[in-house]
C-alpha cells in the first residue's frame, strides 16, 4: 500500500538523531547524543559523539547497545561527567579529555541525576532518589506453613500520587542532594526530610549551593510551591530565597555571584500561567521580573559567562529558540529551529549549550529534517552552520511529504491560528486526497514546523494531515493560551474547525472523506468534536480524557489537574465538570469511532477510555477499543507501537473512506 520509495516504518530504524549537545567552555569541543531506534529489542540506544566546534574532528566517544546521557563539561574543561548504565544500572561516570579515560564514581542502587560541577572542578553535585521505610499499616497474619504457597503480600497504598505515567507505582521516598569527589569516593547526602529536592547548581564561591523544593507541610496535596533555597555545604545552613508563593524553578547564580536568575511564576492557580524569568540581588534580596516585556514561556536558563546576560529557549509560533536577555530586559533571539530527537508528533524540545566565548551548539530540525547538530559562532552576524547530516543518504531515498505553513483568521474573534499541512509523497494538487484533522494535547503546548516521523507515515499512506494549534496552545502568548484556563474545551473547537474549512478550501481535498484523530488533550478535542458535528467520516479517539469528573480521581496529577484545571473539586461542583466532558456529548455522536489507550497509561488511564467505548456502544455506534501494550502515555516511545498507532488509525480511516 505504501510506495517503496515513501518514507515509512522500517526507515525509522535509519534515522539517527542529536540530542543534548554540550559545549567546552573554551568553545572548541562539542559532545552531543546520537539516537537511534534498535529493531531487535524495539528501544531508543543513545551514544556519545564528540565533534570539534569547526566539523573537521568528528569521532565517537561510545558506541554499541548500552544508554548515555547528561553530559556535563567541568569549568575548566579537562573532563566531562555523565551517566550510563554501561555496567547494567544507571551510574554517574568521568571521561578525562586528555588521557581519554573513563571511570565510574558511583555503584548505586538508584540513579544520579542533575549532575553540577563544583566551580574548581573537583566535585560534582547532584540528585539521588533515597528510599524511606513505608508507613503504611500491615496486617499481622499468620505466617504460611514451611512450604505453602499463599498469596503473595496485599499492596497498600497511602499516598495521594500512588503512580506516575511512565514510573509506575510509586516508591517510599524522596529525591535529595550528594556532592561526590570527581575523582570517586564516598557521597555524601546533603539534604535531608520527606521533601522532593530539585535543580541543583553552585555558587561561584564552591562553599554554597542552590536549589528548589516544595516545603509545604503537605506537599503532595499543594503541587507546584517550589521555592528556591540556598544552602552553605560546609556549616549546613539553610535560607529560603524566593518569598511567594511559587513555582519557582532552576536557580543559576551568575559567575560574578551578584545576582541569582530564577523561572517561574506567582501562582494564580490556573491552568496556563506565563513563565517568567526573575532577577534576584543577592546583597539585598531584591527581586524584579526581567522578561516583563518578553510574551512567551522562558526555560533552560544559562548565564553568560561575563554575567551581563542570560540565554534561555522558549517557543514562538511553533518554532523552538534560543534568546538572550541582558539584565535591562531587552532580549534577542540568538537561534532558531530548535528539535528534539522525538519520533511521534510535532511537539517543541530541543536543546542548546553555550560556551564562555559564546558559542552555541544546539539540536536543529527543520519539517523535513530529524534533528542534527548546529552550531553559531559568537560574533552578531553569524549564520548557524549544520555540523551533522546523518540522515542525508535516507532522505535523498525516501520520500517524505511536504509540509506547509497556513494561518487562519478565527471565526469567533480576532485571534489568528496557525497551522501546517502535510501532503502525500508524490501529491498532485489537482487531485482529491482525503484529510485527517491531528490535534495536539496538552492542552498548554505546541505543534510547529517540526519533522514528525508519526505523522509522515500517516502522509505516506494517501493522507492530506492537517495539524494545527488552537487556542490554549503555547507560543502566541499569554492571552492565547490562558483563554482556555477552566474553559476546555470550548472555542478551541471552532479554531480546529476554521482551520478544517481552511484547508477544504485549497481545493485538494475531498470533503467526503474529512477524518479527525488525537490523543490525550487530542482525544478530548476529537470526542468534543464529534459530539458537535457529524462532518468527519471516522474518528479515532487516542488515550482520552472523557469524563473529568472521574479523570481528577484517578490520573497520576490529581491534586493538580483538580485544583488547577477545575475551580472547585469534583464533588463540590459535578455540573462544572460534566459541562466540559465530552461524555456530555455522547448522546449526538453519530461518527465510527476507534478509541487508542496504553494499557499502562496512568496519565489518562484506561477508565476514561472504557466510558466512552461503553457509551459508544450502547447507542450501536460502530466503536472499537484498540489497548496497546506495554504502553504508558507516551504510545510512540517504542517503534512498534508507533507503528500499530498509525496502523490501527489509518486502517480505521480505510474502511470509511470512499
Ligand atoms: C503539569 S501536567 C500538565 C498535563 C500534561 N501536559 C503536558 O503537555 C499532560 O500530560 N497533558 C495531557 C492531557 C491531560 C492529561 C488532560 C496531554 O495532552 N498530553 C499530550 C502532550 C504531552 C506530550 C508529551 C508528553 C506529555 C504530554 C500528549 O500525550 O500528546
């Protein structure tokens, strides 16, 4: 069914990707992650690769079947920490650049992370899960009889976030500090408590360090208050930094030590809030918001090593990239195209690092290409330049669909939405293809000019696929995605379908065979959808959210999906959430539905999915329920569930088309 010379499934385990990549200080050296998908044991391997910042010396640094990652040039640069679980479970290591060596520091039992260099270099500092004895009651039965085989022992859970998508159920514990010498030794724990420690970093002066943590008395049940904290490692003293109420996130002392630059926000209890990027005197204490006049989310804050300003990502019109922002507040954007090593949908990531110099390396995608390695020297008029074309060879034999930029005016009111459409390979304009509308979730996030491997299979298969970003979409500014704040879904359905009409209007698609599929926020806009109208000729409805009432109950947020999604709780205000749950909708559908969900999906769990298929059939809709498994939320994390993902759809799609 899918031409030979079509991008399709098995390419998928040709492409290689960057991630992550990590600048020297000194500018001249750049280790990047390479991905790759294994055919035999259907998972992502990642290896080291280091390049030099002109392209010319380009060499691997690992290679073969084990996982690497988090590499951290020290200040100086001699060396680099990483982790892998080269030796069998995740452990933090050092390559030392000059003699070409590596060593592992540490032989734990649970995984480093958030791995800080001191500032001489000489210690890192980082986060280690530390496991608590359970509280929970215990029964008291007889023990079996020498032999007998009984039941293995109840579970029993006591917590308010019992399990996490993609974690599973949750341990007794928490996630606290540890400096460790980098040449090995005993860690030593710095933090202490039942609290969840985060983002650690350094001072200039190697005696203090900075980090965040939720200190509310219940933190579980109050999400979202972390505060940052500073804490002097040789006496153990402790101050609180930021004073309101949070979430205040990744600390970063700049280099001369005067000031401390933070992300977050004072906290409205909503949905959507921006993410600003705050200035904190450390003589005084004084805080201002330095990106008072910057309209877009700020992450990924670094400082420049003059401390005049600071670099940071944020997306922009579905366009990952890096600004820079002095400390009077004006900023420019640095870098553009930022991608991520992502095979599903089109989402934002990516990822940059910066020299002392200035120099930038950053992962680069473009709609058509996976991501590679760019980078950007320092001086004004610098263009980026690609250091990697690893899929070159693929993508001159495969041919992929062409993706095109469209926006759209809204019928509601004057916000503008943009969209992109992807044709066929092979597409002739004068021809009726039939169209798949494939909306985002989140809700808070974006679709952009981003090459989704998902999605150019479903392209591959005859379909027109338009993606699009509604209102409650990430990178238009605030007032666009907040409109959506305890009111979703609601005009974002009109924005899917101005942008359906749109693409109609080019004059290439069949408006008999419109189709309409996403998942999660996706599969809540997709049920809303077809609980409107009867336009679309099938549906596929992915891991959903169909009944809010009892999502907040048993999704792994839920002390933060009911007090920040709802303004009361369920049972305080059961009309406001049935008002915005497509099984309020049910009853109109007239549409052949197919409903997706991980099996191990605790995000969206299989309980909204197994409403709405019930709902379906009890009305004689033609309704399947596919349950993919050994999936979580994320059902494009293994290549073969990608490919049963746009399998099922399109095949779903097939048997209604024309
Ligand atoms: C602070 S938690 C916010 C919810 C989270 N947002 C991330 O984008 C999320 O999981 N959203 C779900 C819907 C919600 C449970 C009703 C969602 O739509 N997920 C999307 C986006 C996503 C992409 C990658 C990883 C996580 C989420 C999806 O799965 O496509």
């Amino acid at each position: 069914q899918v031409d030979e010379n079509h991008f399709d499934y098995m390419d998928l385990f040709d492409l290689q990707m960057v991630s992550n990549p990590e600048i020297s200080p000194d500018g001249n050296t750049i280790i990047y992650e390479r991905h790759q998908f294994d055919v035999m044991t259907d998972r992502r391997l990642v290896n080291l690769w280091q390049i030099s910042f002109d392209g010319k010396d380009h060499y691997p640094i690992t290679s073969g079947t084990k996982n690497y990652g988090n590499v951290s040039w020290s200040p100086q640069g001699d060396k680099f920490a990483f982790t892998s679980n080269q030796d069998g479970s995740n452990q933090l290591y050092v390559y030392w650049v000059k003699s070409k060596t590596t060593a592992a520091l540490t032989n734990f039992t649970e995984s480093p992370g958030n791995i800080s260099w001191s500032p001489d270099g000489s210690q890192l500092l980082f986060s280690k899960f530390v496991s608590e004895l359970s509280k929970a009651v215990k029964p008291g039965i007889p023990a079996p009889p020498t032999g007998a085989q009984w039941e293995k022992e109840a579970d029993v859970i006591d917590k308010a976030v019992y399990r996490r998508d993609g974690g599973g159920y949750v341990q007794d514990g928490y996630s606290h500090l540890f400096i460790i010498s980098a040449e090995g030794g005993t860690a030593r724990q710095l933090t202490s408590g039942s609290h969840q420690y985060g983002s650690p970093s350094w001072a200039p002066d190697g005696k203090h360090i900075l980090y965040t943590v939720n200190k509310s008395k219940n933190a579980e049940l109050d999400p979202n208050n972390e505060q940052i904290f500073q804490q002097n490692i040789i006496t153990g003293e402790v101050e609180q930094l930021s004073k309101e109420r949070g979430p205040f996130n990744s600390p970063k002392i700049s280099p001369d030590g005067k000031y401390i630059a933070y992300t977050g926000f004072k906290d409205r209890f909503v949905g959507y809030q921006l993410t600003q990027l705050y200035l904190m005197d450390r003589d005084n204490k004084q805080v201002e918001v330095l990106s008072n006049n910057f309209t877009q989310d700020i992450s990924s804050i670094t400082w420049s090593k003059d401390s005049k300003s600071i670099y940071f990502r944020f997306d922009e019109e579905g366009n990952s990239k890096v600004g820079n922002i002095d400390l009077k507040g004006n900023s420019t954007t640095v870098a553009e195209n930022l991608g991520s090593a992502s095979i599903g949908r089109p989402y934002g990531g990516g990822s940059y690092s910066v020299s002392d110099k200035g120099n930038l390396a950053f992962s680069h995608v473009t709609t058509s290409t996976p991501s590679e390695l760019a980078v950007l020297g320092r001086k004004s008029n610098s263009q980026p330049k690609l250091l990697t074309s690893l899929n070159e060879n693929l993508l001159k034999s495969k041919k992929t669909g062409n993706v095109e930029e469209f926006w759209v005016d809204s019928s509601v009111d004057g916000f503008k939405v943009q969209g992109w459409i992807i044709t066929p390979p092979n597409f002739d304009p004068s021809k009726k293809y039939p169209m798949i509308l494939e909306i985002h979730g989140g809700p808070y996030t974006n679709y952009g000019s981003r090459f989704s491997p998902e999605l150019q299979f479903i392209a591959s298969r005859g379909y027109v696929v338009v993606y699009t970003n509604p209102r409650g979409s990430t990178s238009y500014g605030e007032d666009f995605a907040a409109y959506i704040n305890h009111n979703y879904p609601s005009e974002d359905y009109n924005d899917l379908m101005d942008a359906t009409e749109y693409v109609v209007d080019q004059g290439y698609v069949d408006e008999n065979n419109l189709f309409i599929t996403g998942g999660s926020g996706g599969g809540v806009l997709t049920a809303w959808s077809i609980g409107k109208t009867d336009r679309f000729k099938a549906a596929v409805v992915a891991k959903p959210v169909i009944n809010w009432y009892s999502f907040v109950l048993t999704a792994d947020g839920s002390p933060f999906f009911s007090k920040y999604w709802f303004k009361d709780k369920p049972w305080e205000s059961p009309e406001d959430y049935l008002k915005y749950s497509p099984i309020s909708l049910v009853g109109n559908v007239k549409t052949p539905t197919m409903l997706l969900t991980g099996q191990e999906d605790y995000r969206t769990p299989m309980s909204e999915t197994e409403q709405y298929y019930s709902a379906l059939k009890l009305q004689g809709i033609d309704a399947v329920m596919v349950r993919i498994a050994g999936s979580g939320h994320g059902i494009a994390g293994k290549p073969s569930n990608l490919f049963r993902k746009v399998g099922y759809i399109t095949n779903w799609f097939n048997k209604y088309k024309d």
